[in-house]
C-alpha cells in the first residue's frame, strides 16, 4: 500500500504565499516524476508542475516566475512554493507520484493524493 498525503493548503488573500506538501509512504522501491495538479470547479484537471527524480522540473505557463516545485528524495515528499497568488489559482491541488513499489518492481504506478484546497480571495 502507498499513500500521499497532502497539507498546507488554505485561504490567502492575493499576492499572498502558501506552501503545500506531499509525503509519500508505504512499500516503496523509488519515486520517478512527482508533481502537483489543480481542478477548479467546471475544469478539468491540469498540471501545475512537475520534477523528476534528478531535480527538473516544469511549469505550467500560468504560474511560471510565481510558483517552485522541490523534493526530498531521501525523505519521498514533494512541496509547492506559491507566490504572488491569484484569484485564479483557487483550485483543488493534488499531488501526484509515479511510484515503483517492492512488490511490483517491474512497473510504475500513478498515485494520487486526496487533495487539498486552495483559495486566493479578499
């Protein structure tokens, strides 16, 4: 079993910052890419950032210049800095883990967190 949780999410007025988090646990062999994605009401689903295991990462064009993904590969956890906020970022962020486990080390499987909710308002 592996899980992701998520934390940090939360009401911020714009031009505020949060950060949010990602842990992975459970019966893991190795983290390929991980990243975070966003849903707002009526929208599909769309990427925000991703990074890869070596450290590169990409961005959406939207949030470029506002928002940094890291991670801690020793610890399996993933964050997202976000700067400078704005009204349209309010989302659903969930985190996302391409996940290689002990029992099926042959194969990566797509994980996802329950999300957490952001929200850029006055």
């Amino acid at each position: 079993q592996v899980q992701l949780v998520e934390s940090g999410g939360g009401l911020v007025q714009p031009g505020g910052s949060l950060r949010l988090s990602c842990a992975a646990s459970g019966s893991i062999f190795s983290i390929n890419t991980m990243g975070w994605y966003r849903q707002a009401p009526g929208n599909e689903r769309e990427l925000v950032a991703a990074i890869t295991s070596g450290g590169s990462a990409n961005y959406a064009d939207s949030v470029k210049g506002r928002f940094a993904i890291s991670r801690d590969n020793a610890k399996n956890t993933v964050s997202l800095q976000m700067n400078s906020l704005k009204p349209e970022d309010t989302a659903v962020y969930y985190c996302n883990a391409e996940i290689v486990t002990k029992s099926s080390w042959w194969r990566q499987t797509n994980y996802w967190g329950q999300g957490t909710q952001v929200t850029v308002s006055s």
